[in-house]
C-alpha cells in the first residue's frame, strides 16, 4: 500500500530537548516536504527536498533543520524546540514533475508535538 | 507570486442542502489547483484537481469544482451535503518555479465545514 509514515503521532517535550520526527514513504518520490499547521493559517512549509542531498528552505525554515540522506526518508529536527514550534507537523511527499503533469501531494498521518 | 485566499473560515449548512467553499487565487503562470480534505484528526486527502484540462471538476464523494480563469476562481461545490462531508477543507495552487521543473505549492488558510442534522 502507497503510504507515507510519520513518527511519532503525538509528542510532548520541554524547551531545548533535541528531537527528531522521522517520514517515510514507499512510493520512490522524489519530492517530499515538510508543514506545519496552525489555526487559521493553513499549512506553511517549513522544508522541502527535490532528490537525495537536495533540500531548501520553505517559507517558515526557522528553528529546523531536516535532511535527505535517502530517497525514501525525510527527518524533520528540531535541535532547540521552542514554545512556539508547538504545532501539527506533516510530511508529504510527490512526484511533483511539471513534465509529468503530476504534483499532488501525499500526506503522512501527521505529528502532534507540544513544547512546554 | 503565488496566493491562495479561501474567503469563509467557517461555512455550516444542513444535512441535504447544497455545499459552496469559495477559494481564489493569484499566480502569475497557468497554476494547477488542488483541493484537499482533513477529517478530524487525519491526514489530508485529495479532493480533486485541476490542471489546464476540462474547467469543471469532478472529484471523490460527489464534489466537483470549477475553474473560472476570469475570476481567479476554483470554488468547492457539493449539491447534497453529507453528516461525513464535516471536515476541513483546503485549497491550494501550485505553480512554476523559475529554472526548475518543481512546481511551487501554497495553501490555503482553511475552510472548516459544519453538517447539521
């Protein structure tokens, strides 16, 4: 089954206690990203990677950090949290080649992270 | 630049009655338009979506959309609302990037729909 894996779904920590929310897809995607959503502001994306090695800031990068050593993995990191990375992350992952008229996005369960 | 405005945070209608969710959007290329569901505590699924084909859209459980270039509109339509259809809906446009072959893709804020019974 064409999936995309997010764990863990639920975590609470304290401020400054490193942390990494791993993602995982199974349909050989080269695109996958990273967002956050929060009340009336929709998803932002925090990160995106277009290939293995290739990853670029989104529109809220602040605060994390991700990598793509693999095709299949995306890890989202977070070396300080904050209060204010209290969100729900998703990890979503596309074929997202104009060539291929192909970019919609799958979408993890999502990762509900508290940062007290 | 690329936007996307969904012009009701929050539309509530009852069971059987019709469903509009309004979105517009701006990009300065030929965009392909998205919507996406997300049902309590799920992930998002797509609806349906638009890329320079047929205006009208059909997508899954009876809802379907129209492009109207004109009005930078890509509105959610359902004619009989289901107690299944209360969710959160998005849309969300995706463009050109220049000097790449990825296409850039934004969201909207969100449109939460209520069903009374």
């Amino acid at each position: 089954e064409a999936q995309v894996t997010q764990n863990p779904r639920y975590l609470i920590t304290v401020t400054g206690k490193k942390l990494t929310v791993t993602c995982s897809q199974n349909m050989n995607h080269e695109y996958m990203s990273w967002y956050r959503q929060d009340p009336g502001l929709g998803l932002r994306q925090i990160y995106y990677s277009m290939n293995v090695e290739v990853t670029d800031k989104g529109d809220v990068p602040e605060g994390y950090k991700v990598s793509r050593k693999e095709k299949r993995n995306f890890p989202l990191i977070l070396e300080s949290p904050s209060p204010n990375q209290t969100s729900l992350y998703f990890c979503a992952s596309s074929l997202n080649d104009r060539g291929l008229g192909e970019n919609i996005q799958y979408f993890g369960a999502g990762t509900r992270l508290s940062v007290l | 630049a690329q936007s996307v405005t969904q012009l009701d945070s929050h539309v509530s209608v009852s069971e059987g009655t019709p469903v509009l969710l309004r979105c517009n959007y701006s990009s300065s290329y030929s965009p392909s338009l998205f919507w996406y569901v997300q049902h309590p505590n799920k992930g998002l699924q797509l609806l349906l979506k638009y890329t320079s084909a047929a205006t009208l859209v059909k997508g899954i459980n009876g809802f379907e959309a129209e492009f109207k270039k004109s009005e930078t509109s890509f509105h959610l339509t359902k004619p009989s609302a289901h107690m299944s259809d209360a969710a959160e809906y998005f849309c969300v446009v995706s463009g050109f990037v220049w000097k790449t072959s990825y296409d850039k893709v934004i969201f909207g804020p969100g449109t939460s729909l209520s069903v009374i019974p």
